[in-house]
C-alpha cells in the first residue's frame, strides 16, 4: 500500500509521467524538468539541470560581445577622429542608438552572469 501512494507522489499532475524529486513541470514546454530555474524565450527551452552551463555561457558571451560592440564603437567615435575614420552623421546616429538599446540589455546580462557563476560554486 505504501508503494502505491509513494508512486502517485512522484507522479506529475500535469502530464500524468513519473517525475523524479526537485523535477518540476513547465507549461511552456509541456514536460517536466530537472532542477527547473525558468523557461528561457531566447535559448527557446527550459534552464534546468541538464542546460545550466550552456546558459551561464550563453549570458557571459553575450555581455562580452556587447563590451566589445562598445569599445570598438567608442574607439571609432572619440578615439580615431583625429585619424580621419570617425562616423559619418548616420554612423553617430546608429552609434547613439546603439548605446540606448545596449545599457538596457547589458545590465540584466550582467545580473545573470554573475547569478549563475555563483550558482556553479
């Protein structure tokens, strides 16, 4: 009898498929998963036990390629001017967009870098 009712606890509500302990069940992706954190619309799946390092990775490259992105431009626009090679006026109009759009980005970047590199220690 005990094994019974120890079965049906470690049965999903959802899905009705055995789940093993700290699985939980994501509605987006309709399936339980391992140590689930959340659902990720960018990698298009669930961080969980089996994709935490891809995803720490996929954070830190991205907050890198955007410091790269802005050195490279603020290099261009205030560093090389005297060489000839700045931007034209749509070259400044693309750089302070840029600048806009990528603070925003690069700060939760920042956040989940660190969140993560603290949780693999």
């Amino acid at each position: 009898m005990k094994g019974l009712k120890l079965e049906k606890e470690n049965e999903c509500g959802k899905c009705n498929k055995w789940k093993p302990e700290r699985a939980h069940h994501c509605r987006i992706c309709e399936r339980c998963v391992l140590i689930m954190d959340h659902h990720c619309p960018w990698m298009g799946n669930c961080v969980g036990y089996h994709n935490l390092k891809p995803f720490f990775l996929y954070c830190f490259f991205s907050f890198m390629a955007f410091v790269n992105y802005f050195v490279v431009l603020i290099d261009r626009e205030f560093i090389s001017k005297e060489n000839k090679n700045s931007f034209s006026k749509l070259g400044e109009l693309c750089f302070w967009f840029a600048l806009i759009v990528e603070i925003p980005m690069c700060l939760p970047l920042i956040n989940f870098s660190f969140d993560y590199f603290i949780s693999f220690y």
